[in-house]
C-alpha cells in the first residue's frame, strides 16, 4: 500500500471516530457543517506534516474529539471551531475567510485561539501577555479557553516527537498555566492528566520511580481497598442507599507534590488510597443522602477530624460539590473517601462544561459561580495601566487557591482568597469602602484592617471620611482588585518615596564606593529578588533589612575583587566561573556547545548529581538551578526559550556547600550522634549546626560539604537511622 493510501485510511478512521463521538447530539445539518470544517481542514493542511510524521490534520480531530468526549462540550460550534482551529496560525486563510464559511461565531473562537499561539510562539518573553488574551477571549467565549486546553493536551500527549528544549519548555507552561486553569475550569481528570506529563517529560527519573512503586504496590493495594469496600457498602445498602464504590489511585504527580511539601519518602505518604462513594439517588434526595452515607462511614470507620470537606454547603468556586473525609481503614490506615450523587459525579468528572449547552435554558449553580470569576477577570483586565507580568502572577494565584466565605451584616455572602484580610473584603464590597476603611467588626469583635478572616466569619467594615489609602497596605492585602485599586489611589504616594529611596540608596553606594550601574547593584537586585523600582519604594518606606543589604554589597566587592579563592567553594550566591571545559578539571559544569560563565542559583543550590537545568538570564548570565526548582519552573513557563542544557563535569575535585533539615524528638546526646554520624562515619565537613527544642520536639538545620548528591543521599540515610530522628530532608543553604 502506498503512503498516501494509508495516510488517507488514517485520517478517514479518526474522522469516522470523531463521528461516532458526535452521533448523539448532532441532527443532519449539524454533521454536514462538521464534515464541511474537516474537508476544509484537511485540505488547508495538506500540505503539511505532524513531527511525528502524521498528517497535520490527525491533530485537530483529536483536539475535536477531546472536547466532545473528554471536556463534554456537546456543542456543534465547537467542534468545528476545534476542527479548524489551526489553520488561520498556520496557513494563508484569515479570520475573515473563516467567517465566510462557517458564521460569526466560529470565525470570533478560532480568532482568539490564534491570538493566543501567536502569543506563545512570537512573544515568548511575555507569556503573561498570552495569558491575559487568553482571559479576554475566554471571558466572552468559554469554548475558547476550552478548545484551548483540549489542543494543550493533545500536544502534551504526543510531546514525545518534539525536541528536547521544547519538551521542557511545553511542559513547564502546560504546569504552570495550563493545568490550573482546567483545575479552575473544574476539569479535574485532565488537570491530573497535564500534571503528570508535565512531570513526566521535566523529571522523568522521578516519574519513573514513582510510577514503578505505584506498579509495585497495586495488587496489594486492591486487596486492601476490596477489604475496606465490601462491608462498607454492605452496610450502605442495609441502610437503604444503593451506591457504587470504587478505589481510585492517585495520580503520580499528586503523589510526588506530597513528597516534595511534606519532605517524606513514597512509603509515608499516608492517603495514598482513596476510594469514591457514588450514591443513586433521586436528585431530590442527593445532599440528604451524601449526608447519610457520611455517618454511616463514620461508623463504621474511625475519622480523622481536620480532613472533612463539606463542599455540599459550600461548593467549590467552580461549582464542585461533594464531601470528603479521611478515615482509618483496617490496619491503621489512612483512605481517603470522596462522597457524591451520581449527578455530582458526572459534573465533577466533566466539569462545567456539562452544562455550558444548556445555559440559555436558565443558568445551574455551577454556571453562576464561574460567571462571578469570570466577572472578576473582567474588572482586572479593563485597568489599562497594570503590568502584564504582575497580572499574570496575580491572576494565576486566584487560579489555584481554594476561597473563604464570609458574611456581611446583611447576610450577603462575599469569596475571597484565604488569607484574605478586613481590607480586601472592604474592596471586595466598593471601592469607596476600601479606601476609606479604617477597621472592622469580625463576629462584633474590634479588629484592625489587616485582620484576617476565617471561612465564615460575619464582618462588618468601618469607614471613615477622613481616611485615604495608604500604600503600606499594599503589605496585607491578597486580592487582586483591592492590589489594584490600591496601587492607582496611591501611585503619588508611591513615586515619592521611590525618590526617596533612590537618593538613599545611591548615597549609601557612594559610601561603598560602588557606582549605581554596576554589577553588583544587579547581583544585589537577583538576591533580593527585587526589581529597582521595588528597592527604592521599600527604602522610601524605610521597609528593608540594610544590614543585610550592606552585608551582601560588602561580601560581592570583596569577592569581585578576587580575595577569596579557597578550595572549597561555596556556591550560595553568584559566584562566577568561567565555563566550557576547562583542563584543569576543576570547573564543575560541562555546557552544551559553547562556552559561558554561570553561577549557581541561590534558591535551591544543586549539587553534582542533581538533575540541572541553566536559565539565561539577560544580566547574570547563565543560572544554574535544580530541574526541580519551583523558580526554574517559573522561568520557564515565561520564557522558555532561555533554558540552556548543562550538565555536570564528571572530573571535578570539589565539595559543594548542602542543607540537611531534621526533625525528631528531643533527648539527650541527639546533637551528638548526629555530629558524631557526620564528622565521624562520613568524615564530612560542617559548616554549621544548628539545634532548636520545643516542647520535646526537635527541629535541626546542617550545613555540609559533599562532593555529590549521592554522598548527600547517603549521610541522610544514616541520619534517619538515629534514634528518635523522625525526618531528614534536604534543604536550602
Ligand atoms: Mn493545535
């Protein structure tokens, strides 16, 4: 057969398939405008190929049949919006051609999907500003961001062809972006999907070890989920509540960010197993119901009393609604039990989407919810002046976190970020309100404006005409909007003490005899992770650690100045070398291809053996950091394009500077031991110890030399050894 033959078999059997996908919900006019959108399609791209060699086409079928069958939009739009949602990017059609054959509608979709790839690969530098188009589009078409993520994930599953560079660089944005917002967009299945390959392409020897202690561990796992189902749902049913149950394994990446938050091992991840309790009810009996069946757990299994989640009451933002518990199951161990209706389960499982069809026919709870977010985008986004990277960073930060409730003395109920304050809910009311807010009553209780709130608190704001924003509280405030607000009423404010600051600072320079341009001045602003503007605001306001600044400004000179040149190096902060393979085998790092000068990054100080990854950065030069530095992933997903491939030099005869953390119980001669594992058994050099006790807790910080992560990975297994050591875990330096 030839290649074209098979080729057209290929496409024909995906499109076929999509069909099926769409045979339910689709009358006879509808599939001719899908069949129309897939010849035009696969005409448009016909000349072009896959990198994995595919017809192009094959892709946009996918995407299409992603958000039929696995977003659940069962929208004819849609699915030729999918269809041809590459072809104005990536061929000589426009918008306006778009718009002749298939209406208004899908021309406006598959305008603000080009506008966001143009993003991503014209403007790399600024993929917040994608970000934000992203919102705009999203916030007057949710198909847009939908298709979106659908194309995202197609592209994260077939990653495997691409380049290397490009994998790291996808995969960190497709973290960093594009798995909290399906997270948001209650796509839970495919937030876990995204995480996962992102993880498995930016740390695949993680992945791959935990993925084969997951294998390693299933059977087992089955018996011991079989045992905690069977009298469960014995008793469930006697009670008169039909159900379904099942165990649900977590997915890796979840597993591997307990690991990482927690510092503990695979073994001690403690809910590794979950189960989900679906009840079968009619839906007028669902909340009572989930209800039941949560005291019948409770009944029967012994609960773990912080980890209840009622988001019957209280549904998530995005209209998520269930209830999950943490119980001891049999032999002591933690299960994690979600409980929902079967209605629930499809919404959970589909996201909002579900109903997106629908919405003309009245709006679900779910619907309004995400609204009132998208609202919120909306009001953020009409400020002209805000800077496109602060926005992204604000907004990504509404993305991921859960929200509080409170209450005003009316009983309205407001949503704001945890950690909220009496400020951003006074914003959060009116502008006005804010800006003249000069306390609050929480639950009748006085409080100043940087109270924090708890999920639930009643808050009354007390106001004050002579009051006027202050930019201090810029300080406490989480929200977006009262950041905003803030920020205009102050700017003034805000430019006088930045002069302020600035002829503090370049007077202290002097007295360094430091010139403001010099390089120090911009090590200083890394180390501080600061920009000039934020520098001299903080010292306008007299908010900044001088000591510390002096300290750091001092110890660059000196070392610019070459004094120190001992052996042992330490690599804490910006020390320089010159790159390349160098002959007398003591430089560390090996570049791929040229030849560079680098420092270590201060955040997450790797070691030889760490798994790196270098970051150009436009004044330090290259940064090398740890391929599982959050920073990294940070600067990655903005601009991916700068990472550079190092890896270490097999030959250098250096130690590196590591932190241990340890945790335990306090007795007598512990420090001891520990000193006496270190210096003694692994000959290894402290730099520093320190040992803090509360309570018959003890909480240590080591500082070492070793020459690899393997010595590291090895001193940390002895320590663990020690009696009443609890945890080892590596730290900063
Ligand atoms: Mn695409």
């Amino acid at each position: 057969m030839t290649e074209i033959k098979r080729d057209e078999r290929v496409v024909s059997s995906a499109f076929r398939g999509l069909m099926r996908a769409c045979e339910l919900f689709m009358n006879e006019d509808e599939r001719e405008r899908v069949r129309k959108a897939f010849e035009f399609s696969r005409q448009a791209h016909s000349e072009m190929r896959r990198k994995t060699g595919e017809p192009y086409i094959l892709h946009p079928i996918a995407v299409a049949r992603v958000v039929v069958e696995e977003i659940g939009l069962k929208d004819t739009t849609a699915v030729v919006a999918a269809l041809v949602h590459d072809v104005v990017e990536d061929t000589d059609y426009t918008v306006k051609d778009i718009q002749a054959m298939f209406g208004r509608t899908v021309a406006q979709i598959t305008d603000g999907l080009t506008k966001i790839s143009h993003g991503v690969h014209a403007m790399s530098t600024m993929q917040a500003e994608t970000f934000r188009k992203m919102l705009l589009t999203m916030s007057s078409d949710i198909r847009v961001a939908l298709i979106k993520i659908a194309d995202r994930l197609h592209n994260m599953r077939t990653l495997k062809s691409m380049k290397p560079e490009s994998r790291l660089k996808i995969s960190a944005e497709t973290s960093f972006l594009y798995a909290p917002l399906a997270h948001r967009l209650g796509l839970y299945n495919i937030k876990t999907e995204l995480e996962d390959l992102a993880l498995f392409y930016t740390e695949p020897e993680t992945y791959q070890e935990i993925a084969k202690k997951v294998r390693a561990t299933g059977p087992a796992r089955g018996r011991y989920i079989q045992n905690f189902i069977t009298p469960l749902k014995a008793m469930l049913e006697s009670h008169g509540l039909p159900c379904e149950i099942f165990g649900r394994v977590k997915s890796i990446s979840s597993i591997y960010q307990k690991m990482k938050k927690q510092g503990i091992p695979f073994e001690q991840v403690y809910d590794l197993f979950a189960v989900r309790v679906i009840v079968d009810v009619p839906e007028q009996q669902e909340y009572e119901a989930c209800w039941k069946a949560y005291r019948l757990i409770d009944s029967l299994y012994q609960n773990h009393p912080n980890r209840m989640r009622d988001w019957l009451t209280r549904p998530r933002p995005n209209g998520y609604e269930a209830l999950h518990t943490t119980v001891t199951g049999p032999g002591g161990r933690w299960v994690e039990v979600q409980i929902r209706s079967r209605r629930m389960d499809y919404n959970a499982e589909k996201g909002p989407a579900a109903h997106w069809r629908y919405k003309d026919n009245g709006a679900t709870p779910a619907d309004k919810k995400f609204e009132e977010w998208l609202g919120k985008i909306r009001s953020v986004l009409e400020n002209k002046d805000i800077d496109a990277r602060e926005f992204f960073m604000e907004v990504k930060n509404d993305l991921v976190t859960e929200h509080i409730h409170v209450f005003t003395p009316k009983g309205e109920l407001k949503m704001l970020p945890p950690g909220a304050t009496v400020l951003d809910l006074a914003y959060e009311i009116h502008t006005t309100i804010g800006h003249t807010a000069i306390g609050g009553k929480v639950n009748y209780e006085a409080v100043g404006l940087n109270h924090v709130l708890q999920n639930g608190d009643r808050v009354e704001i007390i106001t004050s005409k002579a009051q006027k924003p202050d930019i201090s509280w810029l300080d406490f405030v989480k929200t977006s909007k009262a950041r905003e607000r803030i920020k205009d009423a102050t700017r003034e404010q805000k430019k006088a003490f930045e002069e302020k600051g600035k002829k503090f600072f370049e007077e202290s320079l002097r007295r360094y005899g430091v010139a403001p341009d010099d390089r120090v001045v911009d090590e200083l602003l890394h180390f501080l992770d600061m920009d000039r503007a934020e520098l001299y605001r903080r010292l306008g306001m007299h908010r900044i650690d001088l000591k510390r600044m002096s300290e750091f400004i001092k110890a660059k000179k000196a070392e610019l100045a070459g004094e120190s040149a001992a052996r042992t190096l330490d690599f804490r902060v910006g020390r320089t070398f010159e790159g390349g393979a160098s002959s007398d085998g003591e430089n560390p790092l090996v570049f791929e291809g040229q030849d560079a000068s680098f420092q270590m990054a201060a955040c997450c100080s790797p070691i030889p053996g760490d798994d790196i990854m270098g970051f150009q950065d436009p004044k330090l030069g290259i940064v090398v950091h740890r391929s599982v530095c959050p920073k990294l992933r940070n600067l990655l997903a903005i601009d991916g394009k700068k990472a550079v491939k190092v890896k270490w030099n097999d030959k250098r005869q250096l130690t590196f500077l590591a932190g241990i953390k340890i945790e335990g119980y306090d007795r007598f001669g512990i420090l001891i031991n520990i000193v006496k594992v270190v210096t003694v058994r692994y000959k290894v050099n402290i730099r520093s110890i320190t040992i803090d006790g509360v309570g018959g807790v003890f909480d240590g910080q080591l500082k070492v030399y070793v020459i690899d992560a393997a010595e590291l990975e090895h001193l940390m297994e002895e320590l663990r050894k020690i009696d009443g050591v609890v945890k080892v875990y590596r730290t900063e330096v």
